[in-house]
C-alpha cells in the first residue's frame, strides 16, 4: 500500500466544503477496511458541510437477513456477495445526475441487523454526497462501476492492531461474546480487510487520521 499522508480531521473536512462548492453536485467516496473509522470519519464530514450534504452508506444495500440465511451466506455477512450490488450503483447514477425530486436510499439498523429502505431522503438541491463502504474501489463487476461516479475518492488508513481492537469491541457492543466477537473480527473482517487494501491504488488521497476517529 502507498504511503499514507498524515492531516488532521479539518483538513480533509476543508477538502470537503470545497468539494461541495465546486459544482451542482459532487459524489465523495471514503473507503478503507472494516474498522477503520469510515463511518464516524463520513458523518464528521456530513456535519460539517451542513444541510447541502447527505451521507448514504454503502450498508444500506445489506441483503436482508433471511435472503443470508436462505442463500447461506450469513456467517459471511460484510462480504461483497452479502450485498445488492447493482442496487448501490444505480443509487449512485441517479445521485450524480442529480434528478428534479427527492431521491431515496436505504439506511442498515445495526440493532436490527437489517437493511430499511426508503430512510434517507436526498433532495435535489443537496450538493455534495457522502458515501461509504469497504467496496467502493473494488475492480470486479458491478462494483468497479463505482468508482467512475465518484468524484473523488478516498481511502482511510489505520494501525491494524488499533483496527482489530475496535472491531472486537464493536462486536461485543451488538451482542457477541468475546470469543465471536474476536472470530468474526480475526476471520471475515480480515478477509474483507484484505480485500478493501487490495484496491488502494484507485484512491484519490491515502490518508491517515493525526487523531483516528472511531471505527466504522
């Protein structure tokens, strides 16, 4: 992997106002491994921009639990086949072109553990969208549909110890004890996590935090 550079949350919460302003809409795509700070790193950014910006996860195109169970893939939830993948690329088409309505997307509930459509409305005059997701530079179809709709993205690095430490902990807050909680975050994180680092070289800026936020 690149080198990261190392910037303050305000740097990249600057980058992202001036992102915001430099057209009628811009897509802006944080990625990295699963507990990597994405999440809390998206919604810093979305608070800072204010009501011209919405964030819409990539989780929200979990499939939905019973589909996992039924396809047998729920001991594997967060790989890229546990996702509606052309559904998460067709979101993204209708957000860059920027349609005359209100566009909705689905937002995931982890205390559900499931995916509610129709929880994230994006009106049209919101100018810069926020996306998130271990998967956003992956070059396998239809996910390497992605990142041609991004205006920019970019890929968030953190210490793999650190990383692991906070998936566990993340884990035991939802519910698993520690030894699941240890096997998922050791197990099916680290495959996805590999995964997600494998396509570093498609990002905008390789960035590490001065302070990590937490992990998502």
């Amino acid at each position: 992997m690149p080198p990261a550079e190392v910037l303050p949350v305000e740097e990249l919460l600057a980058r992202a106002r001036t992102l915001a302003d430099a057209g009628p809409r811009q897509l802006l795509g944080i990625t990295g491994a699963p507990g990597a700070g994405k999440s809390t790193l998206a919604a810093q950014v979305v608070a800072a921009v204010g009501p011209a910006a919405r964030l819409v996860p990539m989780d929200g195109f979990h499939l939905a639990q019973a589909e996992l169970h039924r396809l047998g893939r729920a001991a594997r939830k967060g790989a890229m086949d546990t996702f509606d993948a052309n559904g998460y690329v067709s979101l993204l088409r209708r957000l860059r072109r920027k349609e005359p309505t209100s566009v909705w997307a689905p937002e995931f509930r982890r205390e559900w553990e499931e995916p509610i459509a129709g929880a994230i409305e994006i009106p049209p005059e919101v100018r810069l969208v926020v996306t998130e997701g271990n998967y956003l530079l992956v070059r396998e179809w239809p996910w390497d549909e992605v990142r041609a709709l991004l205006h920019q993205a970019w890929f968030l690095d953190l210490d793999g110890d650190l990383r692991r430490r906070r998936l566990v902990a993340r884990h035991m807050a939802y519910g698993r004890s520690a030894e699941e909680a240890r096997a998922w975050a050791l197990g099916s994180d680290e495959v996805n996590a590999a995964l997600a680092h494998g396509t570093v070289d498609r990002a905008d800026l390789v960035v590490r935090l001065a302070e990590p936020p937490g992990a998502g």
